[in-house]
C-alpha cells in the first residue's frame, strides 16, 4: 500500500518501527500475556491512538479483553461484560473477518435498548469518542481484534485503516505462535511431571522390593506377609483404585502424577470411589483431556495448598458417564470464590491480575466449547466446585 500523504508517510514509518519494536521484543519472551501485552503497547504508540485494546476470541466465538494500554479502568471492566453480547464492532469484525471502523461510537450504538445506552454512558465518561476492532487472522483462525481507541470522534482514514490491517497481521502471526508454543510448553511440562511420578513410583516399588527380600533374608517370615499385606492395600486403595475406575490410561496417570505432586504438597487429592469411567467421547483426544482435567486438579491443589487447616488441605474428584456423555467435577476446600467473582469465573479470561486475561482457563473453555461441553461454577462457603459435562457428540452450536 502507498500512503497518499505526509502524515501518512509518519504513520507508516510509526507501524514499522512498532512491527520491529514487537519483533525485538518477543525475541526473549514468547508467553502469551507478554505478547498481547506488546501489541497493545506498541499498537497504541504506533497509531498515535489514546488507548488500544487486545480482544481474544475461543474456538466457539466467545470474546473477552485480554489485555488493554491507555484505557480507563471502569471502561474496561465495562468492555469485559458487554463483549458477551453479539453486537459489538468486535463481535462483527470477528464474525465477518473485515475491519470495522466506528467514528462515533454514540451513533454507533445509536439503538434506544438499555446496553447500547450503556455503551454511551460507559464512553462518555471515558471519554472515548471512536474505535477501530482489526480482526486478528493467523492462517484461517480469527484469534481475536485489535481495537483502537480515539478520544473524540474520527474518521477513519482509508491509510490509517490499511496501517493498522497490515501490523494486525503481524500481531497476529506472533500471538498464534506464542500460544501453541504455550499449549506445547505446558503439554510437555504435564508429560514431565507424568514421567518423574511414575519414575518415582517405580522407586518406590523396588525399595519395597528390598525390604520385602532383606526380610526373608533375615528369616522373618512373619513381618514379611505383614509387610506384603500392607503394601497390597496400599496399592488398592491408591494405583489400584484409580485404574479399576477410571480406563483412559492417560487421564489416570494424569491422576495419579497429581495425586502424588499433590502430596508433596501437603494436599490430599481423592478419587471419589462412585468414579466411574470406561472411555472418554470421541472428540475429546488426550491432548485436551490433559488440559481440561489438568488445569481444574491443578487449580483445586493450589487453592487447597494455601489453607491452614488440614481438613480444608483437600481435593475431590468424581468422573461419572452415562449415555449423554461425561461428568468431571473437580472439588476444593479452599478460600472459594468471591460473591462478586462467582459470575466473572465463569467469563473467559476472567483473571485477578490487572490487564490480564486468564489464559489457562481460556484453554479449558476453548477445549471444552469445542466438543459442545459446558463448564458451570458450584459456590460453597467451604471452596468451590467445577463441573464440566461433555456430551458424547458434539452439539448444534459445538465447533
């Protein structure tokens, strides 16, 4: 493209000198929160805008901020929740992969219902006037829009459009990478944690071994027996017990491997002994078995590991499966979830961390929404319970 004007000749060069400023920057960092963080830094400063905004989308079309640079605060926690409706420029510019350009965004939203007087209020105390939502399109997946804010309204120039198009493609491309190499990264780190429990385990079992001949050795028969006795009701009530319940030979050795971290921990992770389950549905592969159920267990040990109290020191895990599909919920006793974060857990990229968004439950949702499954939010006063059901087929809206 050929900007038509000096001040779109600074533009250009503003884009390219923040493509490279992204580029050098990734160099070191490749995390998604690092990434999403730098477009929307470099974005902002290259367009010259007051405030720039990285919308992520999941596999099932649901949108949330991942991260934002300029914006007012109030206005983003309003963004978060109004995203959930379908008629934001975000929303379009995903659904339709085009750029949608909104100079007024008063008029935009011009329609009396009581959301879109609600975007005018949230605006207008922020003092924001017009947004561009650039679709982020890495081969043929929209991962999301990259929105840019201006304070007053603007007209959209047709150069300032194709600028911003142009790094889109390029954030685009660098957030694609960063998140499969995160999925490789914790996949690996899942598989490591798997060997080095079984490593572990096998250790174990050959110490066990040991005892059991340096008994016979010595000619005590008796303790021998008593030693076997003891070891045999370990297993069952361990290994044993999960094998007979749950068939998938990689989620129960994703169990087992917490079990044991959990352990080290201090924590108990139990195996609720009405488990049953003899293979998971079609679409759900290993891979997202290891990270659906790896991300509730990890999640429920650490909010266990932060009590104080040993009977609040535990996690429970029931897996049930009838002909509509199966049943996972993962339960802590830990500090639970705050009245006003109960609705908000469940939105994707919901995290605690200022300007980011929650990327390993954004995985979850992604892997879970992508087999027609659903994930629900049971509140206790002791903890908090996930439950997630997938249906043995996919369902008319599952991807």
């Amino acid at each position: 493209m050929v900007p038509s004007s000096t001040s779109e000749n600074g533009l250009l060069r503003s884009y390219w000198d923040g493509s490279r400023t992204l580029a050098a920057g990734l160099a070191g960092d490749r995390a998604p929160d690092a990434v999403l963080d730098a477009i929307a830094c470099v974005a902002r400063t290259a367009s010259g805008t007051d405030a720039a905004a990285v919308v992520r989308a999941s596999d099932a079309g649901r949108l949330w901020v991942a991260t934002a640079d300029g914006m007012p605060e109030d206005f983003l926690l309003f963004l978060r929740s109004f995203l959930l409706s379908e008629c934001t420029a975000s929303s379009a510019a995903v659904t339709e992969r085009r750029t949608v350009a909104v100079p007024d965004i008063a008029a935009y939203y011009k329609e009396d219902q009581p959301m879109f007087a609600d975007v005018r209020a949230h605006a207008a105390r922020a003092g924001l006037g017009a947004v561009l939502s650039v679709p982020l399109v890495a081969g043929t997946k929209v991962l999301g829009t990259l929105n840019l804010y201006r304070r007053r309204e603007h007209a959209w120039a047709r150069g300032e459009i194709g600028l911003a198009g142009e790094f889109a493609e390029h954030a685009a491309s660098a957030l694609a990478f960063a998140v499969a190499d995160d999925e490789r990264r914790r996949e690996a780190a899942a598989l490591r944690r798997l060997t080095e429990a079984l490593r572990q385990e096998s250790h174990e079992y050959a110490n066990r071994l040991h005892a059991i001949s340096g008994l016979l050795e010595l000619g005590d028969a008796g303790q021998a027996r008593a030693f076997v006795t003891e070891v045999t009701s370990l297993h069952h009530r361990g290994v044993g017990a999960v094998l007979r319940r749950i068939k998938p030979p990689t989620l129960a050795g994703l169990l087992l491997m917490h079990m044991t971290l959990a352990a080290e921990r201090g924590v108990t992770l139990e195996l609720d002994p009405a488990s049953r389950l003899a293979a998971l549905p079609r679409r759900v592969d290993d891979v997202a078995a290891v990270t659906i159920v790896g991300n509730l267990v990890e999640n429920a040990i650490d909010a266990a590991a932060a009590m104080d109290a040993p009977g609040r020191r535990r996690a429970v895990l029931r897996v049930d499966q009838d002909e509509h599909g199966v049943t996972i919920a993962v339960r802590d006793f830990g500090a639970g979830v705050a009245p006003e974060d109960v609705d908000d857990v469940l939105t994707l990229g919901f995290s605690r961390k200022p300007g980011h968004g929650g990327i390993g439950l954004a995985l979850l949702r992604d892997r879970v929404a992508a087999v027609g499954g659903d994930v629900c939010v049971e509140h206790h006063a002791d903890g908090v319970a996930f439950v997630i059901r997938l249906p043995h087929e996919a369902s008319p809206d599952g991807v």
